[in-house]
C-alpha cells in the first residue's frame, strides 16, 4: 500500500476554485424608530468551483467551501481520517 499525502484545506480551497463573480444587489430594510425605508447596493461574491470528491462544478457563496453537497463532504471527511 502506497503512502498518500494529505492535502491541507486551505490548499483545497485555492486548488478548486475556478472563477469569481460579483452580484449587485439592494438591500431594503426599514428602520424601527421612524419606519422609513431604507435601500442600500451591496454586492455578494459567488465562487465557481470544482467538487473535490466527484469532479462536478458547483457555485458556492463561501469560500472555504470544496465539497458540492452534504454527501460528498462526508466522503471527503472520511477518506482524510483514513489516511
């Protein structure tokens, strides 16, 4: 059996991250005290990137993220504590 390296996370948050898209948003809210409303823009950064466990492309608001879905975070979690 060969010996495996393990990667650490934050090189796997770099490695599977494709592309980065900005989204401009408004944000409304009104305040307690007067009851006006208020609007703001704020814009929310999404992250393109690649599944770790099974190779498919995903988008994610976060950027420690490397898994697509809850199963393949599970796999991941696995195989590092085998090794």
């Amino acid at each position: 059996m060969t010996k495996t390296k393990l990667i650490p996370l934050e090189e796997l948050y770099e490695k599977n991250t494709i592309g980065v898209k900005l989204v401009e948003q408004t944000r409304s809210y009104q305040t307690a005290l007067a009851g006006e409303k208020i609007e703001k823009k704020i814009s929310r950064t999404k992250y393109l990137k690649v599944c770790c466990s099974c190779g498919k492309p995903y988008e994610s608001h976060k950027y420690n993220s490397y898994a697509c879905s809850y199963r393949c975070r599970q796999n991941m979690k696995c195989r590092r504590k085998r090794c």
